[in-house]
C-alpha cells in the first residue's frame, strides 16, 4: 500500500535521488545551491510544499510538489503543482494518481479554487493519467528566459 505524508527535513537522503532523476528526465541540471534551497524550503513549509510517497516497505517511490498563488480571477488563489515523479519501476500502480490526490487534499483544506500544473505535450505517460483526472485547457505555455 502507497503512503503519502508530507517532506520533513530527515527525509533529504530519500528525497535527493528521486529530485536527481526527475531533473534527470528533464534533461536539466540545477546547482547544488539551488536543490539545497528548495529541499529547505520544502521542509520548512516556506511558501513550497512537497510529500513524499513510500510504498508498504516504506521506501520513498515519488515525489511531489506544489504552492499556492494569488490570483486576479478568484479571491481565494490557486495552487500550482509544479513538480512530479514516480520512480520507473512502481509507475502504472496508482503512485502518481495518489500523490495528485495528496495536493488536491491539501489544496481543499486551504480553500483554493483550483490545482493546475503543466506538461509536456509528447509526455504520453503523465497525459493519460492526468486525462483520467483532470480538464486539458488547451492553454500553451511560454516563457521568457531572464
Ligand atoms: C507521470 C507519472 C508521475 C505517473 O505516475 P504513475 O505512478 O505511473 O501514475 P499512476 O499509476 O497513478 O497512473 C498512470 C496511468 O497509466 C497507466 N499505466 C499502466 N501501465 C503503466 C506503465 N507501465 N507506466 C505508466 N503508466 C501506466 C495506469 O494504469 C494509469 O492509468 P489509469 O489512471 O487509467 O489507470 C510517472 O510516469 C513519472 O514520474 N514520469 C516521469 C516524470 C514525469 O513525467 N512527471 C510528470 C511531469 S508533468
């Protein structure tokens, strides 16, 4: 059985190798400064929020996480769940489904109107789970690098 519960400080060790192969995926590396910042910021709360999640023997197999924003279109805000991932060999047993459920929870308890994230349009794999739980906007995303 899958178990969910929120990043604390202690779970760095778990945590770091599943962050190494989702940048990994991205084919993006990130100073250490900068993975050593966020994890802190995770663990304390500090307006970034994460969870980790531990199969019945209680190795850590995914993460996720997620924060909150306000917005011009709502007076409670939204919350943008920015980052995803299940390691390969669990993938296809509910994981991933468990852990956007997990920020959605979290999301109601603060009286968000909604969760939104983004993906790449190829990613096959999130895009049919997230099409079994989710509306697809057509929105596109851009970016400008500064
Ligand atoms: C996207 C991702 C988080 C999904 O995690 P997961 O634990 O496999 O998700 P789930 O098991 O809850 O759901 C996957 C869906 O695909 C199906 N599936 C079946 N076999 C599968 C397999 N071998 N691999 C993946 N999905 C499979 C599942 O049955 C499920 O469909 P359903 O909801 O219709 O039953 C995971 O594939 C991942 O970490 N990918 C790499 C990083 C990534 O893409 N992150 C998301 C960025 S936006």
């Amino acid at each position: 059985m899958t178990t969910i519960s929120p990043l604390r400080a202690d779970d760095r060790a778990e945590w770091a190798p599943l962050w190494a192969q989702y940048l990994t995926f991205y084919e993006s590396t990130l100073d250490d400064a900068v993975t050593d910042d966020v994890f802190a910021r995770l663990a304390a709360e500090d307006g970034l929020y994460g969870a980790l999640a531990r199969d019945d023997e209680g190795r850590a197999v995914g993460f996720v996480h997620w924060l909150f924003h306000p917005s011009t279109w709502s007076t409670t805000g939204y919350c943008y769940l920015e980052d995803l991932f299940v390691a390969p060999d669990v993938r296809g047993g509910g994981v991933g489904s468990a852990l956007i459920g997990h920020v959605r929870g979290a999301a109601e308890a603060t009286g968000a109107d909604k969760v939104y994230w983004l993906t790449q349009s190829g990613n096959a794999a999130a895009r049919r789970l997230y099409d079994s739980l989710a509306t697809d906007t057509g929105f596109v995303h851009y970016e400008m690098e500064l």
